[in-house]
C-alpha cells in the first residue's frame, strides 16, 4: 500500500538571501522527493498573517509574520512516501541548535527565526498550505 504523500516546503526569506535554493533543493531531490510545483515570490505582512493563522496566540507570531514577508522566498510542493515525517526529519529542530547533524536547518538556519525552511507539520495543513499558495 502506498502512502504518497504531497507536503508544502517553503525556503524563507534568509536561505534565498544567501543564494542557497538550489543547495536545498538538491537536498529534496537526494532524499527522493519530487518537486511537483515551485515558484519564487514576496508575499505581504497580510499574506503571511493568513498563512501562519495557526500560530495566531503564539507571542511569536508577529515577528513570524514580519519575517516571511521580509523577502523572497521558494514555494514547493514536495511529493514522497510518507513526505510529511520525511521533510520533517529532514528540516530538523525548528532551532538550530538542537537540529541534528546533517539537517538543512542544523546545516543553514541562522536561529530559531531565520531557520531556513518551513514545511507543513500534518496532512490537514498541507492541503491548506499547498492551497494557499497554488490555488489555480
């Protein structure tokens, strides 16, 4: 049985400062993921309040908001076996200090904000995340 899964990763605005795409993206492509879709855009404060909805309460929340929209940043849909776990594990700790070696976060992330890449943390969010930014 197969567990195909499609995630939403986004490279924030610090790794695409630093010209660091393609390397993350090579990362995905290694670990046998599949860049169905991606594109290079700036989103709005307002844009990126609505996509990060979910950390709303979270004392974090504004700075969030503020730095995605800060600068460019590379949406892709990634589709694996079990993507979601995979990019996860992958990503590593949302701070980089406690990332494990060999992470992309462990390997790029500047701090727990500037930490290089995001991607959805459920399938639910997911289809919302991939939705709020390939909506045809």
């Amino acid at each position: 049985m197969s567990n195909l899964e499609k995630t939403l990763s986004i490279i924030k605005p610090d790794a695409v400062e630093r010209n660091l795409t393609e390397q993350i993206k090579s990362i995905f492509l290694s670990n046998g993921f599949k860049i169905l879709n991606e594109k290079k855009l700036q989103i709005s404060k307002n844009e990126a309040e609505q996509f990060y909805l979910v950390h709303q309460s979270k004392p974090f929340y504004n700075d969030l908001c503020s730095y995605l929209s800060s600068g460019p940043i590379v949406v892709m849909i990634l589709e694996k076996e079990n993507a979601i776990k995979h990019n996860r594990d992958l990503m590593g700790a949302t701070n980089p200090k406690d990332a494990k070696l060999g992470t992309i976060r462990k390997q790029f992330g500047l701090s727990i904000d500037k930490n290089s890449v995001h991607g959805s943390d459920s399938l639910e969010n997911a289809t919302l995340e991939i939705e709020f930014f390939f909506k045809d």
